[in-house]
C-alpha cells in the first residue's frame, strides 16, 4: 500500500475498497483509519478479536475503549469517535473515497479539517491484478463455466413440444435453468445474483434477468456472473444458445458478433486505448450493416460498453467504451459484444481476459456456438 492517509467507513459488503485495505469481512460498516500508510482498524467488541486475526491492517483500536475517552456513559455518534481520533492522531487532512458517508463528511468539515475526495479507483492498483488475485479470478470463472456446462446440457438433451421445449418431463424456463444454475453455485461455494437467461425479445434488453418458457428457434442469452464466497472475486461470461432451427437473421447476428470479439480479443495487449478497442467493433458491426439507435421508440443494435474490469466488483474500472485510457498489463477485463434487435432476439458473447505485454490470456474455454 501507499503510504496514504486516508479514512474509510463502510460495510465491506457493499463497499469493496474498505475490505482491499484490511482484508476483513463483517456485516456491518467499521472505521478504518490510515496515517502515512498504517492501517488502524476501529472495531466493536463484537468483532474485534476476530479482526485481529483475520484482518492485515497494522493496529486494531476498541471502539468502545475510543468512545469511553469521549463520554464514559454513553457511546457518541461516529462522527464525533471519528474526529476525536484524527485529533489524537494529529491527522488535519486526509482523503476519503467517493462513497464516503456525507453526515460524517459534512461534520468533520465542519471541524475544519481538510478532505480530499478521491474518485473511482480509489487503490488505482486495483485495476492491475496481481497473480493471486488472476488465480482466484480464474477459479471462479472455471466454476462459472461448470455452471454454463449445466445450462448448455440441459439445452441440448431438450424436446421441442410446440412452442416450448421439455427436458426430462419438465418445461424449460428461465426460473427453471437460474434454479439449476444458482443451487450449483452454492454448491461449490459460489453465489450468483441476477443470473439472466433471457429468451427471444427479453434478450433484447441486456439487463432483462429473463422469465418464463425457453422457446424454440429463439436466442436465449445466459449470463451468469457469480462471486466466491472464499476468495470473494467474481467470475462472469455469456453465452447464446438456440433449440431448433435459428431464423437466417439471428445466425447472421451471431457469425456478427463473434466477428466482432474476435476482432476485439485480437486488438487486446498492453498499450492500446480502450477506445481503439471499442471503436473497432462498433466499426465491424457498422460494416455488416448493423446500425445502433432508437428503432421504433427503444435502442437496438451495439448500445453497451465492449467490456469492463472485473475483480472484487462485478464491474470495476477501466471500461473498454469510448473513454481515455490504455488497456495495461494485469488488467483483468470482460470482452462482451452483442446485438440486439426488436423481433430477431439478442446475441451476446463474453469472455475473461487478463492483459499481458504482447497480447492476452484468455480464462475461457468454454466453446462458442450457437447450438448447445
């Protein structure tokens, strides 16, 4: 770490920076306090023997120790704990992430101290991952696979009936295929939220988790993008299935879209803009004829970032979009085109890669193709 000074309080749950610097996960938000690079831990009797032997941080402190200091009959807000320790630590300015609580923000500015507000990435090494992080990474994303192989199985060994399609006797949903897909994760320690299995005109909104019967001859978007609940680090791909017999336009759509990972992946080494990146698969799909905008009132074709970072977040920085930057040695980053259109479905096509000098690794190794 930096020899920074800084203040964090927050839940590590939702706030992932927080559990960067100490390595310490708990339910509830804690003060974390850093002077020149020396991590003090401010924890509750609840947690505090636990985050000395849990935690890496250099000193944990007693709140209730911190607190007895202020007032001996009761326990001051933290906004007040939080001041008195930076007066005894003679620490007059400080920065703090962007998520920093304003209450607490506004009080201590109040005080007079002087707050630098940092914006996302507040570690800025967090965007290049180190070997063991690319190892948890990798883990996740090989059991994120394994989760894929169930759907792709299911998928495949499925009867068409009419409209819907049936696999041992059961009629194959979206509710049905995130049930297999999520009680495997927990399984192997894994837990997905917002799993999509998105089928036909679902598809076409990227974020649509998807309900109801899987219908032949239509896209079926799966995307799964699970955290380890060891390691914490999230593994995240999709793929796009079809049962039966896919029309002529959504086979053109897919060869499009795998076109333009391709072309992204190829692109992919330390030193290239992000932009160049993005703007070489909006340009491949503008050549196939693929137009992006509003189409009778909602967006279609290519309308989301090429891919993001991927660590303790699902979604981290640097995006690969049309936005300054370079891609960088170590950065670990989705590389997910995809189309979308009103009436034909949605395609979608994601890998994990990392980033290395000369080109890439690539996490995946799952086959593409539009036929489980």
């Amino acid at each position: 770490m930096e020899k920074r000074s800084y203040v964090m309080y927050a839940c590590p749950e939702t706030e992932s920076n927080i559990y960067y610097a100490t390595g310490f996960m708990a339910p509830d938000p804690f003060l974390l306090i850093v002077r020149n690079g020396v991590r003090y831990m401010v924890m509750s009797d609840l947690e505090i023997d636990r985050a000395k032997k849990q935690s890496k941080v250099e000193e944990v402190i007693s709140l209730s120790k911190t607190a007895a200091e202020i007032d001996k009959n009761s326990m001051p807000p933290i906004e007040v704990i939080i001041e008195h320790l930076l007066k005894k630590f003679r620490m007059k300015s400080f920065e703090v992430p962007a998520t920093f609580p304003s209450l607490i923000y506004s009080h201590l500015i109040s005080k007079g101290f002087k707050i630098t507000i940092v914006p996302d990435p507040f570690f800025s090494e967090r965007a290049y991952k180190r070997q063991d992080e690319i190892k948890h990474i990798a883990h996740s994303q090989k059991i994120t696979e394994e989760a894929m192989a169930k759907v792709a199985y299911i998928l495949k060994e499925s009867n068409i009936r009419g409209k819907r399609i049936y696999f041992d006797g059961t009629c194959v949903t979206s509710e049905y295929l995130k049930k297999v897909i999520n009680i495997f994760l927990m399984e192997k320690n894994m837990v997905g939220a917002h799993t999509i299995v998105a089928c036909g005109n679902d598809a076409v909104d990227p974020h649509n988790e998807g309900a109801g019967p899987i219908r032949p001859n239509e896209s079926i978007i799966v995307d799964i993008f699970p955290r380890s609940m060891e390691t914490l680090y999230f593994g995240d791909m999709t793929r796009t299935f079809v049962v039966g017999k896919p029309s002529e336009a959504l086979l053109r759509l897919y060869d499009a879209v795998l076109t333009a990972q391709n072309k992204a992946l190829s692109m992919i080494k330390d030193g290239v803009l992000l932009a160049d990146v993005h703007k070489a698969v909006q340009n491949v799909f503008e050549q196939l004829g693929y137009k992006t905008g509003l189409i009778k009132g909602r967006m279609q074709g290519f309308f989301h970032s090429t891919g993001h970072g991927l660590g303790l977040d699902i979604h981290e920085p640097f995006r690969i979009a049309n936005v300054p930057g370079y891609l960088r040695t170590g950065m670990v980053q989705s590389v997910e085109p995809g189309l979308y259109y009103y009436g034909i479905g949605g395609v979608r096509i994601e890998d994990l890669i990392v980033v290395q000098k000369n080109g890439l690794i690539n996490l995946n190794r799952f086959p593409k193709s539009i036929f489980p």
